[in-house]
C-alpha cells in the first residue's frame, strides 16, 4: 500500500510537470503567432496527455491526472492576477522536495475509516484508521493526500452549514507586531517560549546539514546520517508550525465569537523585510496566515473586517488629538533618535500624551470602524 501511494505521489508531479510544459509551449506559441484560438486551457492540455498516455499510465488512478491538470488550471488563472501572494508563472516540481502528494474524489468515509480508491491489481489493500471520525459532519470533498519526513498525511476537507455566531454590537482593532498581536483586550504572542527551544534546535540542524554538504558534496544526501539529520530538522519544522497555527485558530475563533467589527492593517510584508534578522521575525509572526483565516472565518460567520490603508499611520498619528509626525520626528524600529524615545513608546508633540506605542495603534485603527 506504501508503493502504490509512493507511486501515485510520483504520477501527480509527472502530470503536472507534463501539463505545465505543454501548456507553456502551447501559451508561447500563441503569443509569438498572435493567434487566440491556440491559447492553452484545462481542456486542451487534458485531452493532449490522455491521447498520449503511456502503457504504464493506465495501471494508476485517471483521477490523478485530470486533478493534477484542474489545479494547474487553477494556477495558471492566479498567474494573471497579481494581487495574489506569491504571484508568478506555475513552477514544476521536483522530486527532490520534502513534500510529495496527491488529491482523489474518490475517497470515503467507512465505519469511521478512511478507503481510498483501489488500484488494478492490487490485493493488499484496506481502510485507514484515524481518530475524530464520529465528529466529522458533512460531504467529503477532494481529499490531499500527501508524504512528508517519511509519514504520510490525509487533509479531509468536508463541505458543511455554518452556524452564524451571535451578534455582540462590540468592535476591535489588532496591530501585528513581530512576536505578538495586540487588540483592545490586551496581548497574543505568536512566539511563545517554547518555540525558542525548537528554533534552536532547528538552527543546530541546519548546521549539520551544511557541514555534510561541504564535505561531500552532492554524495551527502545519500548517507543514512543525512537523511536522519534532515528528518529531525523536518519533525521540529512541523512542532513549530502546529504550535504557531494552533495560536492563530483559537485566536482568530475568539475575535469572531467576541467582535462584529473588526479593524486590521494592510501589510505589505515583503516590502518590510528590510534585513535578514527582520525578514526572519515577520517570516515566523505569521502575518499573511493570520488575515488569511481571518477573512475567511468573517465570513463565514457573518463579521465585518475592516482593513486599513496600506499608508495609513497607526503609528505615526496620536489616538487622542489627531496629530501625525512626520520626518524626522517619525517613530522607527530603534524609536527617535532626534527625540530620544524608545521604539515601544509613544510621546505626541502637540498635545505631551504619552502612551505605549501598540496601544496608541490600536486605537487609531479602531477609529477606522
């Protein structure tokens, strides 16, 4: 059962790497001949690689090729958008990746176990056993199936009727900071202590790793020590994650269950990586995580989230009588070096108020709603 799922995540990244390159010849083609009808589409490139399937190909799953075609469709759509994130050309993947999956329609739920759909041939094959599979509620979906450090992961996802939360008439505001979030109730660290440990641990790690790689080279990735070194790095990768993602859910469920309204600044975060020790902080806050499950539970439950201007001054503008600094009076990573402020204090000009710079943004984003 190992192989065949082995193999199955193998013919996923040859489909799309198949799909992509005819889809690229096929888009070039059109604009070098300036001829719209040879523009590429799901249809065409799907029908293209069915007509030329090899004999090998029909001993897999056909689903995992129009699936695979379907989400290069996707992307490609993503590519003429560019207010998506990480907006660029679809990229072909490597086998050399640390994750490798695929996606079925075909998949159930069995007396609280999950069935895949059997291969041709195949004799030793059965149900998978998991936890929770009482409490899942719903139509199954197209299900992700994937291998990672070795283990192999199932994403469910299951189409339901959300109830819409109880109307509360408060409001709130959060400014995102590198290492917390702060809002009208107080604070959320999204880099709690634990985490020091294991990011210790990773940086030990990844040291290992690159000693290996310059002493032997390419011949590094195939020693017994490597692979083990690079599955502790992945496993400790993962605690973080779960950790991080683990904070956001519950806070971002608290936001929507307490507040009706709620205001957010809109962050260009890559414009903000203005070092390699800055970039590394806002990498692990999570900020596009979190106004990601933000929106989508907003709307889930009914909510207004409010965003504020990307040049809007939270920072900069006093919450009690309206003043913006401007120049060299502006607060900075290190606070003002005119005024000699601290960077977690602020002190208005105009009106002498002097309050904590987090809290002071907060309110000017709440004046938003």
């Amino acid at each position: 059962m190992k192989k065949v799922l082995d193999d199955l995540c193998d013919y996923r990244r040859y489909c799309w790497n198949q799909g992509l390159a005819l889809w690229n010849d096929m888009y070039d083609s059109a604009l070098i001949l300036e001829d719209k009808t040879l523009k590429p589409s799901e249809r065409k490139v799907r029908d293209e690689l069915v007509a030329n399937k090899e004999d090998w190909q029909y001993q897999l799953s056909a689903r995992c090729l129009q699936l695979a075609i379907d989400d290069l469709g996707k992307a490609w759509k993503n590519f003429f958008d560019k207010a998506m994130p990480d907006w660029g050309k679809p990229k072909f993947k490597s086998k050399k990746a640390p994750r490798q999956g695929f996606k079925t329609d075909r998949a159930k739920i069995v007396k609280g176990k999950l069935r895949l759909d059997k291969p041709r041939g195949i004799t030793n094959w059965c149900d998978i056993r998991f936890k929770g599979a009482k409490s899942l509620d719903g139509d199954l979906k197209v299900v992700s199936i994937y291998r990672e450090n070795g283990k192999y992961w199932a994403s469910l996802p299951f189409e339901a009727d959300v109830v819409k939360k109880v109307k509360t008439n408060q409001k709130t505001a959060v400014d995102l900071n590198v290492g917390h979030f702060d809002y009208t109730e107080g604070q959320v660290k999204t880099l709690p202590r634990n985490l020091s440990a294991l990011y210790k641990r990773i940086k030990h790690y990844q040291r290992l790793l690159a000693r290996k790689r310059m002493v032997n080279g390419k011949n590094a990735v195939q020693s017994n020590n490597y692979a083990k070194t690079k599955a502790k790095l992945q496993r400790d990768y993962r605690r973080v994650a779960n950790i991080q993602r683990d904070i956001i859910q519950k806070f971002t469920t608290k936001l929507v269950t307490d507040y009706d309204k709620i205001a957010i600044e809109d962050l260009t975060v890559k414009q903000m990586q203005m070092s390699h020790v800055a970039s590394k902080g806002l990498h692990r806050s999570l900020f596009g995580y979190f106004r990601q499950v933000l929106d989508y539970k907003c709307q889930w439950y009914g909510k207004e989230l409010f965003l504020a201007d990307k040049f809007y001054p939270s920072t900069q503008r006093c919450s009690r009588c309206g003043f913006v600094k401007t120049g060299e009076d502006k607060i900075g990573l290190d606070g003002n070096m005119k005024r000699k402020t601290k960077h977690n204090e602020y002190i208005c000009y105009e009106c002498g108020a002097i309050m904590g710079r987090d809290g002071n943004a907060v309110m000017n984003l709440l004046a938003l709603i």
